[in-house]
C-alpha cells in the first residue's frame, strides 16, 4: 500500500457532502455553519480526496486548535507551528506548496494578523493577475461576445499597467499589428467601451440601481439606471463619436431606449470634452464624462 493510501485509510471516513472546497491557490477560504454541523468531518473528508488523489503526505495540515493541548495559543505560537512544520517535512519543500486548515481559528487571539502576514508571502502578481483574467473572461468576453480574446487581454493589461498615461487607439493599434496580432482598430474602440467602468460606480454611489440591457435583437445600452428620487436614466458611454459607424451606433441604441423606457433621461457621456461635431437630436442630452463624474450633471 502506497504511504498516501495508508494515510487516507487512517483517517475517518464520513458521509461525502455535496459542497466542495474550490481549489484556487493562495486563497483564504473560510468554511462556516452552526457549531456540531460538521465542519471538521468535512474538511477532514478533504483531506481524505486529495490525498487519495494524490497530493504528497505532509502537504495537508489539520490543526484542531480547540484541542485541549493547544489551550492558549498566541498568534506567535501558530506562526511558528507554521514555519516549522514548512521546514521539517520534506514533501512540503518538494511541492512548493501546501493546504493549512486551521480548525476553530477563532480561539487564536490576532490570528487575523497572521493570516494576513502568510498570505503576504506569496508571489501577488500571479493572483492579481488571475483576478482580471477571471473577471475578464466572465464580464466583458461572455457579456459581449468578444472573439479577439488576446486582443482585449493585451488592451486591459495595458492600460492597467499605464493608468495615468494618455492612450492613443491608433497608436496601440499600429503596435498590435507590428507584433503580428490582426485586429481592427474598430475593434479596439468597442473594446474600450467594453472597459469602462467608473460611469457605473459613479451611478451605484449617487444611488441608482444600474444593469445593462439589450433593445430589440442587436442593440445594446451601458446601463439602465434607476432611482427611487431621482430621474431614471438610459446612459451610453463612449470613448468619442467622430467614427460614424460609432456615432451611428451609440445614437440609434439611445434612441431604442428612450423609446423602451419613456421615463428615463437618455444622457451620452463621452470622453471627449467637446460636443460632438453632429447636431444632437432633441431628445438626447450630451455631457462630458469629467464633467458629470465631478457631480455637474
């Protein structure tokens, strides 16, 4: 019998749930539910899979601390029952990594000091960046059916790492293209659109109830913002209109709107701070977005 099997064998066997832990690495996750509700059988099951799975013994560490042999703990105690038990077994310096559970944390007076300090040690970049990737992959690439996937991830990785740089369409373009990546500088103007997303903070800070809504079969609006005081609005950002195919767009989306929702205000926030060089219609009030982000409007 393998050492994994026999250490999985050793442990008690209890009624699998259908709740799973997620395996995201270098994540605190917090396992709650009434007290005698069997949170230490089902992380003590967890164990059990992942090492019948595989995972090198010593890479799962159990530590009950409501046991009558850790009474009165520090943080500091914890600490170095942490760094010990990383320096001592050998499958835990092997794998680079392991799984702490740490049972009844709560009974740790400043253990939250020292969550915080172990996960500071890890390398931050690879989260954070798996942080976009995922919000990307779900909000923007599902949302709006982007085909150029290595086209936005270039685009937002960009401007993250330039947030109070100035941005040319054109310019990130050409670069795109040199590098051998096809895609349309259309594409990236909607792409952009696509980002924005201080138009909707704003409106959740001053109140509204803002979802994005789609008007008829191929018409979309940013958001439908409602409010319980003030007007309703149907709002469109975009990054400028001089491109008549966006001009076009963006105006015949409002236009839907308005008429689908005839209480809300039709507003159009551009970049931009000059109007647009075509006359606005009647109906459709036009603002820069500083403007209205400083509360003039």
């Amino acid at each position: 019998m393998k050492l994994s099997e026999s250490l999985a064998a050793r442990l008690p066997l209890h009624t699998p749930r259908d709740v799973r832990l997620p395996r995201v690495p270098d994540k605190a996750l917090a396992v709650i539910g009434v007290r005698r509700g069997g949170k230490t059988s089902f992380l003590e099951r967890h164990i059990a899979d992942r090492l019948a799975a595989g995972d090198p013994p010593g890479t799962h560490l159990l530590v009950p601390l409501e046991d009558e042999r850790h009474v009165g703990m520090t943080a500091e105690d914890l600490g170095w029952l942490l760094e010990r038990h990383k320096r001592v077994v050998a499958s835990v310096r092997e794998a680079g990594r392991r799984t702490v559970y740490l049972d009844e944390i709560q009974v740790v007076p400043g253990w939250e000091s020292l969550v915080r300090r172990v996960l500071d040690a890890h390398d931050r970049l690879p989260l954070l960046t798996s942080y976009v990737d995922l919000m990307l992959l779900r909000d923007v690439i599902e949302r709006h059916r982007v085909t150029n996937v290595e086209a936005l991830r270039r685009l937002q990785r960009h401007l993250l790492a330039n947030p109070a740089g100035s941005f040319s369409v054109s310019k990130f373009h050409r670069d795109l293209r040199s590098q051998g990546l096809p895609v349309a500088e259309e594409t990236l103007h909607q792409m952009l659109h696509h980002l924005e997303t201080a138009v909707l903070i704003e409106l959740e800070r001053r109140g509204y109830a803002a979802v994005w809504v789609r008007v008829g079969d191929d018409l979309e609006v940013d958001f439908l913002a409602e409010h319980q005081v003030a007007d309703d609005l149907v709002v469109q950002v975009s990054l400028d209109t001089e491109s008549d195919a966006t001009w076009e767009r963006e105006i015949r989306s409002l236009q839907a709107a308005a008429e689908a929702y005839p209480n809300a205000r039709p507003l159009l926030l551009t970049l931009d701070p000059t109007p647009p060089s075509r006359p606005l219609p009647t109906w459709l009030e036009w603002m820069p977005a500083s403007r209205w982000l400083l509360g003039k409007g």
